[in-house]
C-alpha cells in the first residue's frame, strides 16, 4: 500500500505520456517533461510529509499494526494507568495515523483521479487515432484522385493516338463513301446484284416524297462492316462543357461514355449519301449534335446510340433498334418511330410533337419534360416508363395500356387533351390563359407546363 501512490502516479504520467508524445510527435519532450513531473509531485509529497511529522514532534515511523496497537492499549486503559504508552509513541502514534487516513484519502484520490484522467486519455488517444486514420484517408482518396487525373490524361491521350492511328482508315473510307453519293453520275435502279452503285425504291414505310435508297457495291459494303467491327465503343471522357480547370480534380469535369466517334462519322456520310443503314452495326455510335433531318434510318441497329442534341425531324426510324439509346434534348419533330424499340432509351427534354409513334417499345424510357404533343402513339408500349413533367397535348394513346404507367406527373393543356385515354384525371389538366385564336397548338409558348398549372372549371 506505500508504494501505490507511486504506481498511480506512474501509470499516470505514463498514460500523460502517450498523449503528449501523441499530440506533440516528439517523444524526447514528452518523456522530459512527464520525468521533470514525477519527480516534482513526489519530491513535494514527500517534503509535506517530513513538514508535518516535523511540526508535530512526530520523531518515530510506526507500521499501521504498531500505530492500531498503540491506541487501543492507550484507550482502553483508564487515564493510562495500567500498561502506560510512554507520551512520546502517544503523540507518534496519533501523528502516524493522521498521515496514515491522509495517505489512505490521497491514495483512494490518486485512484479516481488516475482512472479518470487514463480513461479519458484512453478516449482522447482513440480519437486521436481515429483522426490520424481520417487524415490518411484523405491523403489516400487524394491520391487517388491523382490517379484518376492521370488516367484521365492518358485516357486522353490514348485516344487522341487512336484517332491519329485510324484518321487515315477513316479518311479513305468517307472519301470512298462520297466518291459514290456525292458523284453527279446516274446510277441505274438496282436488279439482281449490286457489283456498282444502284438505286431501289424506297423503303414502304418511308415518309411520302423521301428519296430511294443508294446501294453500295458489294465490296464498300464489306469495308465498311469491317471498319465498323474494328471499331469498337471505347470510354470516352468528354469535358461536361466549359473551359477545363487543371487547377481543380479533372475528375469532376468530365463525363465517360463508351461510345465510338468513328462509327458516328460512318453513320452520318451514309445518312447524307441516302444509303440504308440496314445490315450495318452503328452500335454506341456517337452522333451528338448531328443533323439528320429527313435521314433515313429504317431498320437501323442503333442500340445505345449518342443522339443528345441532334436535330432528327422528319427522320424515319422505323423497326430500328434505340434501345438503351440517348436522345436528351434531340429534336425529332414529325419523325417516325412506328415499331421502334426505345426501351430504356433517355428522351428528356426531348421534341417528339406530331411524330408517327405506333407500337412504340418505350417501356422503362425517360420521358421527363418530353414534349410527345400531337404524338400518335396508338397501340405503344410505356410499361414503367417514366413520364414526369411529359406533355401529352392532343396525343392518340388509343389501345395504349397505362395501367403500369404513372401518369400523375403527365400534363396537357385543357383545349386539347390526349385522345383514348379513358381517365383524364389521371394527368393535370391545365388552362392555357393566352389567345387561343393567335397562338398554334404547337407553338413555343405552349410547349412548357405552366406554373401554377391552373386546372379548368368542372
């Protein structure tokens, strides 16, 4: 028990060690300043200790059993009398146990305080720790977000060396395709081969007064399906617009599709030359911001296509594959998508007013703030297919089955509701307040939803 106090005070200063080496990561000052402790702490308790026993006369050191034996023979004989204690062990033994309770408090003190202050820097280590893990796991994801910038700048430069490696293919191959399409020559209506360039009638389902289809010879045909298989969709990082920011992450700057801007290039100069794209793979081809007006895309695999920004009215995208294709903010007024497969496709902000939509696949589509005005849709397919803020204005939807549809964000203007939709209510109705006698039903004014969306009179 007269050792405890310096034990405390040892795991004391041990654990006031750890936090200081902690805190100040220089262990040689810590440990300095926690020995120059211990020994000032002892050193006083033991100078008050000598004070006291000094000042009290208290000459001799008794054991506790010596100090316990000498009160009980002092007060339990009557005025000292018998078996006396001489004066000097009196006042010794009643000095001794007042340092012996004041010792006994000091140590029970010592305990508590120790156990408090070692598990509060028990605490203040583990946040300590738990602060340094944080401080490592920003440095990692900074690192990491150097790694990422560096693979964006190679993944830049890669595809700059690929597209220098292949602009010579892809050169020949446009100046092949439009030595044909661009030619001033008469090219005969196709018979039975095409060994040279012919012209066959157009497509059935081609809008009235499109142009016939331009056959290629058999030999451009096959290198073109060549080149298109060795180009392959690769990740693309495209900047998400403005000037790039070398000084900020790279990371957050740009988008990664996997696209192939080869096949798009391709796509286009048949388009232009009216050739069929039917037979061709133009899988993940990026087309963005093209124009292919009144282009003739009829059966055409189109599966997950770039069409963001393109403007496409009039364009004939009959039986074609879309699936999974991104038209955001394309422009398709008048088109035709009769039997087209656009499940899963991205139309947001999308102008399909007055286009041929018949059996339409749009199930699982994006259809936010699409503008499917006039739309004939009879017979389509919308299958969970998301319709927030979707303008439906004089819409056909006959036989169109919306029990798996929510409608409840769809909107169109009060004069011109959709036509074979059983329950109006299911959309909001709303009140055009402008001239109705000067403004188009198609206009600009009337392609987006009011605020507030006024509902008319019952």
């Amino acid at each position: 028990m007269k050792r405890l106090p310096l034990i405390l005070s040892c795991l004391f200063c041990a654990a006031l060690g750890f936090g200081l080496s902690a805190a100040l990561q220089n262990e040689g000052i810590a440990l300095a300043g926690l020995c120059i402790t211990l020994i000032a702490i002892w050193t006083g308790y033991r100078l008050v200790q000598r004070w006291v026993r000094k000042t009290l006369d208290a000459k001799d050191t008794l054991t506790e059993t010596e100090i316990i034996t000498s009160l009980v023979d002092h007060f339990t004989t009557p005025n000292g009398t018998k078996n006396p204690t001489p004066e000097d062990r009196r006042h010794a033994a009643l000095v001794n146990l007042g340092l012996w309770l004041a010792r006994r408090e000091a140590v029970q003190f010592s305990f508590n305080a120790t156990v408090t202050v070692v598990g509060g820097l028990v605490g203040a280590a583990t946040l300590f720790l738990l602060y340094e893990q944080n401080q490592k796991f920003d440095i990692q994801n900074q690192r990491i977000t150097l790694q990422t910038d560096a693979n964006i700048t190679q993944s830049l430069l890669l595809e700059s060396a690929r597209r220098a490696a292949l602009s010579e293919d892809l050169t020949q191959l446009l100046t092949d395709i439009r030595s044909i399409t661009d030619a001033d020559t008469e090219y005969p209506n196709c018979l039975d081969s095409a060994e040279a360039p012919c012209w066959v009638v157009a497509n059935e389902n081609a809008p009235l007064g499109a142009r016939s289809n331009l056959v290629l010879p058999e030999a451009l045909r096959a290198e073109i399906s060549g080149f298109l298989v060795r180009n392959t969709p690769y990740i693309l990082a495209q900047s998400k617009g403005g000037a790039i920011n070398f000084d900020a992450p790279l990371r957050g700057q740009f988008d990664f599709p996997t696209l192939s801007p080869e096949r798009g290039q391709v796509l286009q100069a048949l388009v232009a030359g009216s050739v069929s794209l039917q037979g061709f793979d133009f899988s993940s081809a990026q087309v963005q911001g093209a124009d292919l007006s009144a282009g003739d895309l009829v059966s055409a695999n189109l599966f997950q296509a770039d069409f963001r920004n393109s403007i496409l009215g009039n364009a004939n995208f009959t039986s074609s594959n879309l699936i999974g294709a991104d038209l955001e903010d394309a422009v398709l007024f008048n088109a035709r998508l009769d039997r087209t497969n656009l499940s899963h496709a991205n139309l947001t902000k999308a102008s399909l007013n007055q286009a041929m939509m018949e059996e339409v696949n749009l199930e699982s589509a994006n259809l936010s703030n699409t503008d499917l005005s006039g739309a004939r849709l009879r017979g389509a397919r919308l299958d969970q297919a998301g319709l927030f803020d979707t303008q439906l204005t004089a819409a056909d939807l006959t036989d169109v089955d919306v029990s798996n549809t929510d409608l409840s964000s769809a909107w169109a203007w009060a004069d011109a509701p959709p036509d074979g939709l059983a329950d109006l209510s299911a959309i909001d109705l709303c009140v055009y307040e402008g001239n109705l006698r000067r403004v188009s039903l198609f206009s600009l004014d009337r392609r987006f939803k009011p605020d507030p969306c006024v509902p008319p009179d019952n």
